[in-house]
C-alpha cells in the first residue's frame, strides 16, 4: 500500500478526481493538497449558475440535502461520485483513503509531490473562487 501526495494546483477537477478514484480502488492512500487552486474549466457564469443550482435546490433548510462551500470537501465530493458504491463496500473503504488538504500541512513540507499537468490557457474558475461566489 503506497502513499501517494498529489499537488492539484492548476490540475482540472475531473481529471483529478478520476485519477485520485483510479488510484484508491488499486489500494494506494491519496493525500491531495492545494484543493483550493484546483480549476473547474468553462465560463465562469456558467459553472456558478450549476453550482448554485445544485446548492439551492429544494428541502428545508434546517434538514437536508447540505453540500459544502469548502475547497477540499467539494473535490472529496467529486472524487466519490466516481467511485462505486460509495455508501458502503469498495467505495466507502476506498473513500477513507483520501485526505484533501486546501493548503500544504507541515508533514508534507518536505515530501516529494506528484504533479498533475495543468491546463494551459483555457477559461476556467478555480475551486476557491467557486466557493466564495456560492
């Protein structure tokens, strides 16, 4: 079982996502850090309105359904939708491989990083700016 740390600065969130799914399911333990500089790629009104959307949509507010406004939990999140059965079996034991840092902890300081390429120029958001206009 190996451990891998990813830098997602300027890596494509679905990209990511379905690399970091790919690797926990082959049984490595992920720790992702800079989740907050991770691009969502298209027209910014655009993926606001989606994510808006998807925030805002029905139920009450004290119950659920809740999705978070954080970096590092919005790029769990899409790292879940991509492994099977995330509520229980492979994908829930899968799951609890990975760790989303929004900035780099004092641990991994001095570890060597994987880098994911970035997208050179292309509209996109980060997932920080995402956060703050939901």
């Amino acid at each position: 079982m190996s451990k891998m740390i990813i830098d997602a600065n300027g890596a494509v969130f679905g990209r990511l996502c379905s690399f970091v799914a790919k690797k926990i399911l082959e049984g490595s333990e992920v720790a992702i850090i800079n989740s907050e500089k991770a691009i969502i790629t298209g027209n910014k009104k655009d993926i606001i309105g989606k994510y808006d959307a998807v925030v805002r949509k029905g139920g009450h507010s004290q119950k659920g359904p809740r999705y978070n406004r954080d970096p590092s939990r919005m790029l769990k999140r899409g790292i879940r939708g991509m492994l099977p059965d995330h509520r229980k079996g492979i994908g829930k034991e899968a799951l609890s491989k990975v760790k989303c840092y929004n900035e780099i902890p004092e641990e991994f300081k001095d570890s060597k990083v994987l880098k994911i390429n970035a997208v050179k120029k292309v509209k996109s958001m980060s997932l920080k700016e995402l956060s703050e206009k939901i």
